[in-house]
C-alpha cells in the first residue's frame, strides 16, 4: 500500500491509509467474509479513492460516518454485480490549506 501511495503528498498518503484502515476494520468487524480492499486513483487523477468490499450491508456509523463526513470530499455505498457490498471514500489528491486544516 505504501509503494502505490510513495507519489503522492504525504498529508494525502496518510490519509488515505487511515481511511483504509478504518473502512476495512469496519468491513472486518460488522461485514460479512470475504472482505477485499482496493486502492485506484481516478482517471483524472484528481483524487483517490479507497474501496472496501464485503458481504453484508452495514456501512460506517457514529463517529466513523462523522470522520469520512470531514476528510472525503465523496463517499458512498453500493451493491456490486456479484452481490457485494462496496464502501467507498475518495481524498483529493491536491490538498489546499483549507481542506487540511478542515481534516485536523
């Protein structure tokens, strides 16, 4: 995971390991096995975006919802063909002084 984000700023690199960690703690703890985790940049480039996928349906609550609220500039969740479920947050890949004082 380190070696995909090396490019990127480091504010953004550590954030999107924590999100990581977090979506798929949550998979790991609430969701239903298997549980997948996938990291892509989008096409663009303007951001990355961390998937978590399992089998149940339970999605980040309390203060995890409210974390995911402050540093993804988009998050969602949906069925995959295959009857999993995905959790997704994508972090702009450019972060100005407002967005990372928004995330402290």
């Amino acid at each position: 995971m380190r070696s995909f984000l090396s490019g990127l700023d480091e504010l953004v690199s550590g954030t999107a390991i924590l999100v990581a960690v977090m979506l798929a703690g949550d998979a790991f703890r609430y969701g239903t096995p298997p549980v997948s985790l996938r990291l892509r940049l989008v096409a663009d480039g303007c951001c990355l975006r961390v998937e978590v996928e399992d089998h149940g349906w339970a999605r980040p609550y309390g203060y995890r919802a409210g974390f995911l609220d402050r540093i993804a500039s988009r998050q969602g969740l949906a069925r995959t063909d295959d009857g999993m479920t995905m959790i997704w947050a994508e972090i702009p890949t450019q972060l100005n002084a407002n967005e990372s004082h928004r995330m402290a």
